[in-house]
C-alpha cells in the first residue's frame, strides 16, 4: 500500500480517539458535560506541599480505572494508566479491536503511531 500523495506528502488518517477527562471518558459524556455547564473545577489539597505551585486548581478524572495484571503495570504512574486507558478506548473507537479485545493483526506492523497529550504528569 502507497500513503503518499502525489506531491511527495504522506497522508495520515485519524480513526479513533479515547479520553479520560473530568468532562467524561466518552466524547458523548463530554459533550453533555459541556453542555450542562457544570463546573469540573477542584481544589487540590495534595498540591500544598509544593511551595512554587501557583495554583491549587485541576479538572482531575475522578472515574475509575480498570483493573490491569500488576506484571503490565509495575512502575507506571498514574498519568501512564490514564494514557494506556484512553489508548485502549481510541482503538475500540476505530474498530481495530478483535472480539476477544486483542489488537487487529495489522498494527503489529510498526506502521502504527499513536498521538497523546496531557496538560499535567504524575505527581507520584
């Protein structure tokens, strides 16, 4: 398969998205958060140990996360659980899931990337 474009461009295709917001872990959630103009802000008590903070405000995801085998998650924070969970639901989002929740075949190919942003590290 060819994903260049005449010009010498490659193209890149969006297919799936996930999140984990105090909006909501679905696009739906966070779009009747929105809409209901309810207030996401909390104070963050933690945060008083760090003298240089200037803030003591976030929208934190408060839901839970799942349940992963302790071997997968040894060393991860909580920053990386959250990224793993988004990109787990972007991939059931693009349809490139098996029945049995395995990755499709073809994303072991190295040809896959994966775009993920967050405003804020672990603090752990």
């Amino acid at each position: 398969m060819n994903f260049t474009k005449a010009n010498g461009k490659r193209r890149v295709v969006v297919t799936g998205g996930g999140m984990l917001t105090a909006l909501g872990k679905t696009w739906d959630e966070a779009y009747k958060t929105l809409r209901s103009r309810k207030n996401c802000i909390r104070y963050m008590p933690d945060w008083d140990r760090f003298d240089k903070m200037n803030t003591r405000l976030a929208c934190p995801y408060t839901g839970e996360l799942p349940k992963y085998p302790r071997k997968k998650v040894r060393g991860m924070g909580r920053v990386a659980l959250l990224a793993l969970t988004a990109t787990e639901a972007a991939f059931e989002d693009a349809g490139l899931k098996n029945e049995d929740g395995s990755l499709l075949e073809e994303l072991h190919n190295g040809r896959t990337g994966i775009a993920y942003g967050s405003c804020m590290g672990s603090m752990d």
